[in-house]
C-alpha cells in the first residue's frame, strides 16, 4: 500500500482533550503512522480564530494568519479525516466556524468570470467522516436523515471536489462500555492503518 498524506481535523471543540472524539483521533494517528502514512492533526480546540460576520469578508477576506497553516496542511493533503460530535443535530458551532474560514472562496472553490459557475479546487481529495452521537446511530441516519452530514457532504466537500466520502457514526457514545469503546478504537486504528 502507498502511503497516504492524510488531513484529520479533530473537530471536538473542548480544550480539555479527553472526549472520546479525542481518543478515536488518536487511534487513528496512531494506525496511520504504524502503516507509514503521513498524517497531520488539526486541533480546532486548540486554535484560536474570529467568526466570520459579513458575505464580502467569507467572498473578499483572506483567512485569519492562525488557520493558514490549517489550509496548508489540507492542500497537500490527499485524504480527509473529520470527527466530531452531534450537537444539536448538527456539527459544534465552532467547527463550522472553523470550516467557514478555511474553505473560503480561492481555497475551496473559485467562482468563473461569468459568475455562473464554481470552478472545484480541491479535487481529487477523499473524506472519512467520524459522528459521535448520544442517540442511536440508525436513528440519526432513517429518521432524521443524517441532515446534517449530508450537508457537510455535499455542500461542502463535493462543492470543492472532495469525494468520495466515507461515514462512520458511533452511535449511543455517553452508554458505551469499555470494551465496546475499545472495539471502536481498534477499527479506527485499522481505519489509519489502512489509510481510509
């Protein structure tokens, strides 16, 4: 197997480091760098950035110096990782205000001359998108549709070619006994081994 220049964006917004999203990420670094793929952390929790206010800053702006290196690390990147949990319904406010800054207009996506169409920047990228969840996983996925995942899919990662994605949801998260914790914590590992 080739190895992989993998993004993983532990998208948890809690400093502290001890959620589960923060032990699944570390799982799946330590897969990938077992198997010899190049893998970068990008720590939201951990990096300080304003919150967009304005159409012509999102379309105009340039995104703040702190998250540039965010950017970077995407852009040469061939593969996605993203975890987070369900707040809400939907990702934590400060992860989507992460990916407002960062996949901004000229990163992301350029709008043609003629202002009809968008131009993809980031193709031939792939995502792995990793939910945790207090509700049941089928839940989320049949009766409320998966919303919100979705949106992130398509609206976000298609729009700037990044495709295909992946989707794990971990499912009644607060409940989980050790061992199965530790059954979700192997497959992440193998899922960095693997590269996906």
């Amino acid at each position: 197997m080739e190895p992989k220049r993998i993004a993983l964006i532990q998208g948890h917004p809690d400093p502290a480091g001890n959620r589960f999203c923060h032990a699944l990420a570390a799982a799946h670094i330590k897969g990938a760098e077992a198997a010899g793929h190049n893998i970068q952390l990008i720590d939201i929790a951990n990096t300080q950035f304003p919150l967009l206010r304005s159409q012509a800053d999102f379309e105009e702006g340039e995104a703040p110096e702190s998250l540039k290196p965010a950017q970077q690390t995407i852009q040469s990147a061939g593969h996605l990782v993203i975890i987070y949990p369900l707040w809400l319904g939907s990702m934590p406010a400060y992860l989507k205000a992460f990916i407002e800054q960062v996949f901004r207009p000229g990163f992301a996506a350029s709008k043609a001359a003629d202002g009809k169409f968008w131009q993809k920047l980031l193709t031939g990228k792939t995502a792995h998108i990793v939910v945790t969840m207090g509700m049941p996983a089928f839940i989320y996925r049949w009766y409320f549709l998966a919303h919100s995942l979705k949106s992130l899919e398509r609206n976000i990662l298609q729009f700037c070619g990044i495709k295909p994605t992946q989707e794990t949801l971990i499912g009644m998260v607060d409940t989980l006994d050790d061992s199965k914790r530790q059954r979700w914590l192997a497959k992440m590992e193998l899922m960095g081994h693997n590269g996906t």
